[in-house]
C-alpha cells in the first residue's frame, strides 16, 4: 500500500508494564501532497474515495465518522474498564514497580493480584513501632496462667482481634491441672545429720522459682554433681562406679536436654531428688554485661510431654469426664531450680573422686569432685523438700481467622504462647507481638485487594510455660479433623533472642518454603549469610548445612507435627557468642531485651515478621501447596544404609532388612511419581489440585504409627516422636549390636522393625493415591 493507506500499529503499551500490554491500534493518515498523487491511488483505498468524492457521497461520510465515532467510544470504554481493573499496571503511587518483569509470582492471579504485588503490600503494611509497643505491654507484669494480671492480657488480646475487623473471633476454653508453688510451704533445703535433724536450713535466695509438675515430699540422702544431667553423663559415673541411688543429683542447666529430660534420666538412675543450676560457663552472669545476677534460678516445668499430664492424648474439654490416668512422663522425684551462689555452696562441701575433663563449670570456690559425701565429719546429708500444689485452672486459646475465599477449609494456622512465669518479653511478648503485627497486616491487605485462597488462623495460647498445654489441649481436641484441613503451623514462641544469627526448626516438608523466602527478606544487616535450618536430615545444598536435628520437646510447634501430623516450623533470631540468659526468671524484661538487641527490637521482630510473612502469603496463594514431600525418602534411604551395615548379624539372627528396602523404594516412587504429576499437571484445574494438596497435607499424618496407643504414647510419628516406635529408638537399638550386644533384645527389635516398616509402607500406599495404583509387595 502507498503511504496515503491506513497503517495498524499493535503493542500500544498502555501502562508501560511489560508483560500486561493493551492490544490497542492506532492509525495513521498520510494525507496526500498534491491532486496528481490522488488521481495516482487506486481506487479500492477507502481513503482515497472519500476524498475524490467529497459532494457526492456526503451520506457515507456521515455513517463512515458516526461508525468512527462509535468505533472510538467503545474503545475508550473498554480502555478505561480493564485499566481500573488491572492491579499490576504501574500507576503512579502503585507499589509494584513497572520495571518489575513477569515470572513466577506473576503466573497466578488471587482476587486480581499477582503474588509479587502480595508481597510488596505484605512489606509495605509492617510496622517496626507496633511490635515494640506490644511487647512494652504485654512484658510489663508476671502474668501466668490463671492469674488476674494474665486473664487482662486475655481480654486486652481478644479486643486486638475484634478491633481489626477479622471474618471471625472466638475462644475456645480448656480446664487444665497445672502446677504452683504452695502458698502455705515453701520448697526448702536443709542439711541434716544421720538422724535426720537439721543442722542448717541453706536459704533459696529466688523462693518463687521452681519444676511445673515436679513430684511433691521430701528427699533425703548423700549428693553426686553429674554435669548436665545427660545419659552420657550418667553413663560415665555408671562405668566409674559412683552410683547415685538415693542421692540428690546435682545438675546444670544446658547440655542440650531439657529440664524434664534430666529428672528422668536421674529417676531412671536411681536418684531420690534432683537440684539444676546456671553456671557462668553456660549461662553468663555478668550484671554489667547483660548477664543473669548469680541469686537468680531459672525455672521450668519437668513434665516429658505436653499438654495437661491427667489427661494425656484426650481433650481436657470441660465435659470431659476424666479417667484415673496421667502421662508416663510425670517425673516420680523431686526437682527444684536453683542458683549458681546455692549451687556454690553445695558443691564446695562436696568430697570424693575428681570430674573428669570437660565437667568442670565456672563456680567461684568450687573444685570439681563427684561426691557422695561432704568434707564434713558429721556424716552430714542433704534434704530437699518440695511443696507444690495441683490446681485446675480456666485456660483460653483466642483464636481470630480470615477466610479463605477458594478454599476455606483449609487452615494455615500461627500462633504464640501468651503466659510467662515472669514478665515474659522473649517467652511470650515477642510471639505475642509478632502474631498481631501479622493479624493487622494480612487484615489490612484483605481490605485492600487481597482474597486469599485458603484461610488464616492467628491464635494466641494459654499455659504454654507448663508445656504446651493450651495448643497441645486444642490439637487433641479437633485431632480429627486437623490432618484434613491443616496445611502448616508457624510458631512464634522465643522467636527473638538476639540478631546474630536465625535457626528454622521445621517439617522437612517446609524446606524449599523457608530456602525461598529467605531470599526474599531484607534482614536490614541483622546477619551476613549466616543461618541454619534445623532439620530431620543432612544435607548440603547450595553452601546452606542442615543438621539432624528435629523439633525439640519443649518447641511450640512439636505437639503439631509429632502428635497431630501437621508440618510446622519455629524460627528464631539467636546471639551468635552468648545465649540470652534471662528466659524463665524475673529478668525477661523488654528493656533488658532491647539492650541486648542494642534499641533494634522492633526491626529484627519486623524481619522475622516478614519472613514468616512470606511463607504464610506463599501457602495462601498458591494453587499447589509448595511442600517437598520427596525429603522423607532420604531419611528412610539413610536408615536402609545402617541397617546394611548390619546385614550380617542380622541375618545370623534371622532378620531380613528386605521389607523394610521394598517399603523404602515403594515410598520413594510414590513421592517422585506425585511429584511428576503435579509438576505436569494444570494448576487451573481445581479438582486435581485439590487432590494433590490433600495427598501432600497428610504425609506427615502418614507418619503418625497406627500400632501404638495415643493415650500411652501421645507423640506417634515416627521420625519425630517419641517412644521405642520411633526411628531414633530402633537406631539406638540396632547400634548395639556392636556396641553392646549382650543387650540387644532380638525380641523387641523385630517387633519395632516391623511396626516401622508398616508405617512407612502405610505412607506410600497413601501416598499413591487410589487403590489401584499401589503396588503390594507383600
């Protein structure tokens, strides 16, 4: 055509956001320069018709500009309904930059915004001010479980939640034992001859410290100083022939095992009572330095377990009738906590062999001997006497959602201990703070654009100092339902301690969540590159180690995947040189947090903040649940590399590792064959996706054993739990035939092999979806 033509321009970028252009057309008239140039167009040109012909054709002139008119005006119409409706256009003022290219967070629109525009919004609306102020407040007084001070806080928080105009807001309330020190008798330690008089009463210089569900009475008798109080320790004394049967064990904090782990290896060693201390090695107690004062103890409940004790694997619903039970995990000795000047004093008197290399603390005056005896001739004992009462206490979980808009049935749940024993700034203000920090931002972007695809939970829980007890009561409360509906829990307890370093305790399930969202998070110099994710399975992949190390007995977040099969995660910001030392005791004040976080507690909460942020934003938006379900695999092919190492014995015993290989493979298959389809599949296609997110949320259920009691062994799973179903104690067991064989019991070891490789080969049936795909090997 000659240049008089109408020429059709496509790409007219409206917006200037690449990725999301209008497909308008402009056009272009060249009008002619002289009449002979006219004459020369052929005559098909439209434009060139009407102006040859401008008198005689007057009425096409009129329907061709009233058809241009009409043309123009849609076209306008249609231009302003998309720009209005287009969240990703670059208007000025928009959060998302225009420069910002099209990729993964923009495959997947929710409620008309991509996931990179969430993300933005997500940083936009955290504040640094208001997790300050709510830890000022919620730290300001003790406020334990059943207090005055702590049903106050209850109310101040429920009102947070209501205020925030949230789709729904209740409590869910719970009758619980819990365990106080006696208002009539205070724990006491005394010194005592051979006939049982006094001969000093040794003052506790922090009376109201003490062990949540200790056992009560007395204990009298000679007193052994066994280190951190682990099986190694006691190993040790064992194998130097110091016996600690009727002692009074002396043991410091640390170590790596728990308070109520020490009293029941000390139990099961034959000791009559057991006193924990701080000492400046572990603890530093320095006051000039941000350290703990040396008259302070550090308190902590001694029940191995969570949740209420009297009504262990079942509701303590208020109807609830209870039967004559408690947990096995109730020490049957008594334990009290104490200071490093007590311990002092104690250990100064002791008298017997030297401490072998590496159990020496830092005690001023203290030379490190084991005991039994003292250096006095008196044939002097020590007596402990401890006097705590049982008392049922109202407890009340404040839950608040916002609903999800495709899937609401499905519940991405995060939540924070709200009690402490003293004021609480690390052990409940910051979860607390951070958990309606996140309350207020996701509400805030729901009023602003945001539809999330599943729904979200925010829950603030009671008795968490007694272990767990107001989550743990929750979960065996809707057990039932939760495998079904809960896709992953966050737990904010203690999850700022420092700044120098960041741990993720989680679900081997979570890893490529937490591995993206780091990435995305601005720590504002908080840490270099330096972090670690505590995991269930070694691994180096991209200069980032995972440790074997799986979530710990008194983490927020065990209960939810060793009792109920949820995945879930504990983040938390550390010291790199120093542990905080104030947890537990009356110095956990927010100003001695900000101190040691130098006036930054506000930014580092906001970071993690953000960063859980991220991953509950990724659960909500997604159409398939980005969990690695794959991860197991390697742990069960680990366990299949020991038990070959062992094939010899066991076969001379007439054990075949065999099954537990097939089971192995069948659930390796089944995680890469779902995986392949989920990667070849269409996201749009609700009905599949729903299939496969509901196959990758039970894996961690499939891990629960079915083959032992949930009342006697609450915590099922086999990876993560605890009891001799568990992977971990059929290692241990399998370990002696070297080590020790005398004691393997062949008995015990098939029965754990074989309820082990049901529960694994459960998984991968499950995992294979229907019946008809599961290849029975057996």
């Amino acid at each position: 055509p000659s240049s008089s033509s109408c020429s059709i321009y496509h790409r007219h970028s409206v917006g200037g956001a690449e990725g999301n252009e209008v497909g308008g057309i402009e056009l272009k008239l060249d009008q002619p320069e002289s009449e002979e140039e006219l004459e020369a167009e052929p005559k098909g040109d439209i434009t060139a018709l009407v102006l040859r012909q401008p008198l005689h054709h007057r009425k096409t002139v009129i329907y061709l500009c009233l058809s241009t008119l009409i043309f123009t005006t849609a076209f306008l119409l249609g231009y302003v309904a998309f720009r209005g409706s287009c969240h990703y256009c670059g208007v000025e003022g928009e959060m998302v930059p225009a420069e910002d290219k099209p990729g993964t967070d923009h495959d997947n629109l929710v409620g008309g915004m991509y996931l990179g525009e969430l993300r933005d919004m997500l940083k936009k609306y955290l504040q640094d001010e208001k997790i300050e102020s709510t830890v000022r407040r919620v730290s300001r007084t003790t406020h334990p479980s059943g207090s005055s001070e702590g049903t106050t806080l209850a109310a101040e928080i429920l009102e947070t939640f209501k205020d925030l105009h949230m789709d729904h807001t209740w409590t869910d309330s719970h009758y619980a034992t819990l365990q106080f020190p006696s208002r009539i008798q205070r724990n006491s330690l005394w010194m005592v001859d051979l006939q049982g008089e006094v001969l000093e009463e040794i003052p506790l210089e922090d009376p109201d410290s003490y062990c949540a569900y200790s056992a009560t009475g007395t204990a009298t008798g000679g007193m052994v100083y066994v280190n951190y109080g682990r099986q190694q320790d006691f190993d040790w004394l064992q194998s130097a022939g110091v016996s600690v049967v009727g002692c009074v064990v002396v043991m410091r904090v640390g170590g790596g095992v728990s308070y109520a782990e020490k009293v029941l290896l000390a139990q099961k060693a034959g000791a009559g009572g057991a006193l924990i201390y701080p000492d400046p090695a572990d603890i530093p107690q320095d006051p000039r330095r941000l350290g703990l004062n040396s008259y302070t103890a550090i308190s902590e409940h001694v029940h191995l377990g969570s949740g209420d004790p009297f009504t262990p694997g079942f509701p303590s619903f208020n109807h609830t009738q209870f039967p004559p039970t408690q947990s096995s995990g109730l020490p049957v000795i008594p334990a009290q906590p104490i200071s490093a000047n007590v311990a002092s004093k104690l250990l100064s008197q002791l008298t017997g062999p030297v401490c072998p290399r590496g159990w020496q603390g830092r005690l001023p005056y203290v030379r490190c001997v084991l005991g039994r005896g003292f250096t006095s001739a008196d044939g002097r004992r020590i007596r402990m006497g401890v006097y705590n009462t049982m008392t049922p206490v109202l407890l009340n979980n404040i839950f608040s959602s916002l609903e999800g808009r495709i899937e609401p049935d499905q519940y991405i749940i995060m939540g924070a201990q709200r009690d402490a024993w003293g004021p609480g700034a690390v052990k409940a203000g910051v979860g607390t703070a951070i958990l309606l920090e996140l309350a207020r931002t996701f509400s805030n972007m729901v009023q602003n654009g945001f539809y999330p695809r599943r729904s979200l939970l925010f829950v603030s829980w009671d008795a968490g100092d007694f272990g767990n007890v107001g989550a743990t009561e929750w979960l065996e409360g809707y057990l039932s339902m939760l495998h079904l509906k809960a896709v992953a829990y966050f737990s904010l307890d203690q999850a700022v301690m420092g700044d120098d370093n960041l741990s993720a305790y989680t679900s081997p399930l979570l890893l490529d969540l937490i591995e993206s969202a780091i990435k995305q998070v601005t720590f504002h110099g908080l840490f270099s590159t330096k972090y670690t994710l505590c995991v269930f399975i070694s691994v180096n992949q991209s200069n980032i180690l995972y440790v074997i190390k799986p979530l710990y007995l008194n983490s927020g977040a065990y209960s939810f995947t060793a009792f109920g099969g949820v995945p879930a995660m504990e983040l938390r910001f550390n010291e790199d040189s120093r542990p905080y030392p104030f947890v537990n005791t009356p110095l956990d004040t927010s100003g001695r947090l900000q101190e040691v976080l130098g006036g930054r507690l506000g930014v580092v909460g906001r970071s993690l903040g953000e960063l859980v942020g991220l991953m509950v934003l990724r659960l909500a938006h997604d159409h398939i649940l980005p969990l690695r379900i794959t991860t197991y695999s390697h742990t069960a092919l680990q366990f299949s590399a020991q038990l070959n190492k062992h094939s010899a014995e066991l076969q001379a015993r007439g054990l075949s590792p065999q099954w537990v290989f097939s089971a192995r493979g069948d659930y390796s298959r089944a995680a890469e064959t779902l995986q392949e389809a989920i990667l070849n599949s269409d996201v749009q296609d609700e009905t599949m996706t729903r299939i496969y997110n509901t196959r990758m949320m039970r894996v961690e259920y499939y891990f629960l054993s079915q083959y032992v009691s949930v009342v006697e062994t609450p915590f099922r799973h086999v990876l993560h739990g605890r009891g001799e179903h568990t992977l971990s104690a059929l290692t241990e067991h399998l370990s002696l035939l070297t080590s020790d064989p005398r004691r393997f019991n062949e008995a015990l070891f098939r029965r754990q092999l074989a309820l082990f490789t049901w529960t694994l080969q459960g998984a991968a049936n499950a995992l294979s979806g229907d019946i008809w795909n599961i290849d029975n090997v057996f």
